[in-house]
C-alpha cells in the first residue's frame, strides 16, 4: 500500500467582491466568515496556504492561525495567476485547488476526494467531485501535473486536457458548484447553510 500523498490545501480568495459590501473571504456566515470554513474544512490536511489579491490588508488580519497568506499582485489576471502564487510556494505535494466562496462545502466531501485521491491509479492525476453531471470543487490534483499550469491559460484548461486522468468523484451534494458573488446569491447561501441546522 503506497504511503498518504501530501496535499496542500490552496484557498483561492484573491478576487475582487464589487457586488458585495464585504471582501468574499471574510463574507459572515452565522458566527464565521468564508475564509474559516473553508480552512476548518481542510485542517487535517494541514499546510493550508491561502492566496489573497484584491483587499488583502483588509483580510490580512483575520487570516486563521497556521495558515499561509500568499499575496497576488497579478491578480487581477485572473484564478490562473493566484494559483501560480501558491504553486511557487511548494514543489513536490498534490495540491487541492478550493475558491473561497464555496461557503457550503463540508468537511465530508474534502475527506470523500482526498481518500478518492489516494486510492487512484497510477494514470490518474485529478481527482474532480461532480454531482448529477455537473463538476465542481475543490479539485485535487498530483504534482506530476504541476509544470502544465505554469504552460496555461487557464486553470480548466489543464483540468480537462487529458480526459482519462481525471478520477470523478460522484457526491450527493450541490455545494461542490454552488458560490455567491452578489448579495443575492450570498442570502441565498446563508439561507441554505442556516437550513441544515433544521
């Protein structure tokens, strides 16, 4: 039996919030903001970098503790360029690409994809979750993948290059693609998370 692959958890939260009266990473979310969950989310993992751009002070501060804050000053170039941030960071690990407003993904399904991970076979490098045809995040990919992204314009586009690499994982939840970017989709988010409680 091969030994657990290191992942490195990269949390995507370097964009810009317009529509929105707060930076996505630091959006509250009951008694927690984006960023917290998304970290709690990965903890066993550890090693957990987060990658900030646009409002980085104003996030800076609120950054959880054992987490690394990787700053983009690209990035208004786009996710590729925060990703690339990360990666310069870290060479020989797999890494688990997750946007911070993700907000309702949970724990289980991080832990769904990372055993999926370690358990794939030698040719497969991604490892993707994807729920009734659709894909989603966090996406989990192997070192040996790594140099494409540097060669890309896009993240996807490395994802999808070689269709029979990639390890789908199918789960029971619409969380993998559901995010917010305006207030109504952040009420709607809320709403949703508060409803699990139920």
């Amino acid at each position: 039996m091969r030994k657990p692959e290191k992942i490195i958890p990269i949390i995507l939260a370097a964009g810009s919030s317009p529509n929105l009266p707060f930076p996505k990473a630091l959006a509250p979310i009951e008694r927690q903001t984006a960023l917290e969950i998304a970290v709690k989310n990965c903890s066993f993992l550890g090693g957990t970098l987060v990658v900030l751009g646009s409002d980085a002070q104003r996030i800076l501060p609120f950054v959880p503790k054992g987490v690394q804050a990787v700053i983009n000053r690209k990035w208004p170039q786009g996710q590729l360029s925060s990703l690339l941030a990360a990666l310069r960071k870290f060479r020989d690990a797999a890494f688990l690409i997750y946007p911070v407003d993700h907000a309702l993904l949970q724990r289980s399904t991080v832990v769904q994809l990372v055993r999926a991970f370690r358990s794939r076979s030698t040719s497969q490098d991604v490892t993707m979750p994807r729920y009734k045809g659709v894909d989603g995040h966090p996406v989990i990919v192997s070192p040996a993948v790594r140099p494409e992204f540097f060669e890309a314009q896009t993240a996807r586009e490395v994802i999808y290059q070689i269709p029979q690499r990639i390890r789908v994982v199918n789960v029971r939840t619409t969380s993998i693609f559901e995010d917010f970017s305006t207030l109504q989709s952040y009420e709607e988010c809320l709403r949703k998370f508060a409803a699990r409680k139920r």
